[in-house]
C-alpha cells in the first residue's frame, strides 16, 4: 500500500472516530439534561426504554473505536491493509468499505461459513 494510499485511509478512520466521539459527548450530555424522575411509571419505563437503547448503541460504538484505533495503529506499522490469517493483502475496496477490516474477503467468508456450521450444529443439541 503506498503511502498517499495509508493517508487516506487515515483520514476517513480520523473522520470517522471524531463522528463517533461526538456522538459519546452528545449521549452524555443528553442523558444528563433528560433525566428526569417521572412520576408516571410509564413515562419512567420509556425513558429507561430509550437510555437503555442509546447505551447499547453507544457500546457498539466504542468497540468500533477499539477497532479505528487499532487500524490506525497498523497503518503507523506499516501492517494496516495485510490479511491477519493469511498475510495477502486486503482489496482496496474492501478496505474503502470496512475500513477496520482484519481479514481479506476470502477468510472473512471461511469464518462465517464456520461461525453457521457450529452455530447450527450446536442448535440441534439444545
């Protein structure tokens, strides 16, 4: 991957986590100016309904944060664009896709078609 190549896959991963971090600061700052102890049992499980939403949307996102900075720390070593399980390089289109992608579509697809089988293997024998 050449370098001009590594810089723009380092600015939509940049972009991308300042999206996601200010998201963080817009729940956080939500959640505090909303929270309110209704006295409508109704009304308290509906707010409780949608803070409980917007934290697990929230946790997803800070596992893809996880994921951009672990990108952006192999685009710095030089490993960003490389197949973990196979070493090939991942398409360019792939990457354009899924950026914090790991693994080139060939194994992607492998650990899928395992992840059914075991999957629904393991539903017979419940």
């Amino acid at each position: 991957m050449s370098e001009p190549q590594r810089a723009h896959f380092r600015d939509i991963l940049g972009a991308w986590k300042r999206e996601l971090m200010f998201e963080v600061d817009r729940t956080v700052h939500h959640m505090q100016d909303e929270a309110a102890n209704f006295p409508d049992p109704n009304d308290r499980a509906t707010q409780e309904s949608e803070f409980g939403l917007e934290l697990r949307t929230r946790d997803r996102e800070r596992k893809l944060l996880r994921k951009i900075d672990s990108a952006l720390a192999r685009i710095d070593d030089g490993s960003y664009g490389f197949c973990d399980e196979t070493g090939e390089e991942i398409g360019l289109k792939r990457l354009e896709a899924r950026p914090v992608a790991t693994l080139c579509l060939e194994a992607q697809e492998r650990r899928e078609l395992a992840e059914r089988q075991f999957r629904d293997r393991d539903d017979r024998y419940r």
